[in-house]
C-alpha cells in the first residue's frame, strides 16, 4: 500500500507521461491486463486512457486494472489511470519513506 507522500511522488513523476493504453468499447480484458502488466515490469510507472465509448466507470475499469496486473492505483484524474508496480528485474523508481 502507498502513502500519500508516495503517490504525490508518483503523480509528479507521472505528471509528463502520456498513456500508453486505451480502454474502449470492450471494457478490460484479460489480453489488456496481461499486456499492462508486462508493460509495469518495464516501466514502473504507466498511463491509461479511457476513451468516451467505455461502458464501464473509469473508477471500475481503473480497480480491474489494478488488481489484475497487482499494481498500486495512483490516481484516477479526468478519463486518464495512473498506475504504479515495483519492477522485479529493473528498478527505476525509487519512492520516499
């Protein structure tokens, strides 16, 4: 679980990323999450856009990512998901205390 001096950190961080995944129409599936999760392996720290034609909330979609890549939620901000894993091979990121 991250504290909030540590997802005010990531929010800085993320704050010049931009999303590398789209939700649509077809919601989240599991070639999605599966994809998610390689790409916070590589990265640490992504973007994810939710597109106007999603049916589900942003909030929803934002939890669904998040448990099923075993990432930490950063912010949900506007239709964009911000989404945080430590790497197990490169660490990049180091958060504060």
């Amino acid at each position: 679980m991250l504290t909030g001096k540590q997802k005010r950190f990531l929010r800085a961080k993320a704050h010049h990323l931009k999303p590398i995944f789209q939700v649509g129409k077809g919601g989240v599936s599991e070639n999605m999450i599966k994809q998610i999760a390689d790409a916070l392996e590589a990265r640490e720290l992504i973007k994810v856009s939710v597109l106007q034609n999603c049916e589900e909330d942003r909030h929803v979609v934002a939890e669904q990512l998040a448990q099923g890549a075993g990432a930490e939620l950063v912010q949900v901000i506007g239709n964009t998901i911000v989404l945080y894993k430590e790497s197990k091979e490169n660490k990049q990121i180091i958060l504060p205390r």
